[in-house]
C-alpha cells in the first residue's frame, strides 16, 4: 500500500492462486469508487514484488508512506534481501506473518535448507539446540528472526507479537512481526494490536 500527501492510495496484491486473483480484483473494482490505483498481480511474490519496487525506483514514490503486509503459506517466498530492499525506502514498514510452526517442523530437512538460507539471511538457524523442546525452538527461531531483520535488513524497530491459538495456552503457531524505520510505525501498530488483544485470538507484544 503507498499513499501520498493528497490521500490517494495505491494498493499492491500478490498472489499465486490464479482464481485467488481474480476474484480479489473484482472485489476490489467493485468498490473502488474514486478510481483509484488497486491491482492483483498473479505469480510468485519474490518475483512480482521486486518487479513492483524496480518500478517504485524509477519515480517519487519511493519517499511516500508504504506498507507491506508478508503473508506466506509456509516460510519460503519473500527473502530477507528482498525485505532489506522494502525496508530501504525511509517510509515503509512490513508486516509479518513468521510461520514459526512450520519452520520449526522443517527446518532440517534438505529440502528446506535453502528457503530457511534465504528466510533468515544466514546459516545462524542451524545453531538451535536440537536437544530443546518445540516452545524452545519457536523461541529460538523467533529471536533469531527479529535479530536479523534488525542486522540484516536494517530495520531500526522490530516488534513481534505471539498470537496465541485457543485452547493450547499460549503455544503460538505463528508470530506477526511488525519492522519499520520509525519510532511513530511502531507506536501507531502496537495501540492498535493492543485493541484487538481481546478477541479469541489474542495478540500479545514479545519483547527481544
């Protein structure tokens, strides 16, 4: 999402479903009343995104507000490099959907090592300890993430909040981590995860 000082706003989505896509976009003609520009992009999302910022570089909007919203099915697909790229623009932010879960179930499997390569940014996710628990690993994974994304992708603040699945206490499938380069970003998500902490789902801030 970018918006710019005359409160026009372009929205960006990405998927790989080709019926996903197009049903998105005709709810999005649909009440796209002021002509706006809202676009579905078929394909891969480490493809299309990084078509859609070498086409942001070319003009003024790389200095408008951005918002980017990473929701994966799984944990390949948006590199931190390509995170590193978003977070470079002085007014964006990301949201993170960090499907901890499943990192934990695959993280030694051959297959997976280089989608974790490029999830992480590095070999550092080999180092966790094989003798802990699941909750252990999450943890482990989890800070390790946030570590790089503050290293790596030099985003100044990084907060992750642990969504809590009900009935299993507060054993999270998932985390969604907010990066951005402003102190105001960071205040403006956390009041508002704070609004919604109540609801079946609950959003709790995890302090690394």
């Amino acid at each position: 999402i970018l918006a710019d000082n005359q409160r026009r706003v372009a929205i960006f989505c990405i998927d790989k479903n080709k019926k996903c896509v197009e049903s998105l976009q005709n709810n999005l003609n649909g009440i796209n009343n002021n002509n706006q520009y809202w676009k579905v992009h078929y394909g891969d999302f480490e493809q299309q995104i990084n078509a859609i910022l070498d086409e942001i570089d070319t003009n003024a909007v790389r200095n408008y507000p951005m918002f980017f919203f990473v929701d994966p099915f799984g944990y390949s697909g948006f590199s931190m490099q390509t995170l590193k790229r978003i977070l470079s623009y002085p007014r964006s932010e990301i949201f993170i959907n960090f499907m901890v879960y499943d990192v934990v179930r695959f993280w030694e499997q051959d297959h997976a090592e280089q989608s974790m390569l490029e999830l992480f940014g590095t070999e550092e996710y080999k180092d966790v300890d094989e003798t802990q628990n699941a909750e252990q690993r999450q943890l482990f994974f989890m800070n390790l993430y946030c570590k790089n994304l503050r290293e790596i992708a030099k985003s100044k603040y990084v907060m992750p909040f642990r969504i809590n699945t009900p009935g299993q206490g507060i054993r999270p499938r998932y985390y969604l981590i907010h990066a951005s380069q402003h102190f105001k970003a960071l205040e403006v998500m956390k009041d508002n995860m704070a609004r919604v902490s109540d609801v079946e789902y609950r959003f709790e801030a995890i302090c690394v």
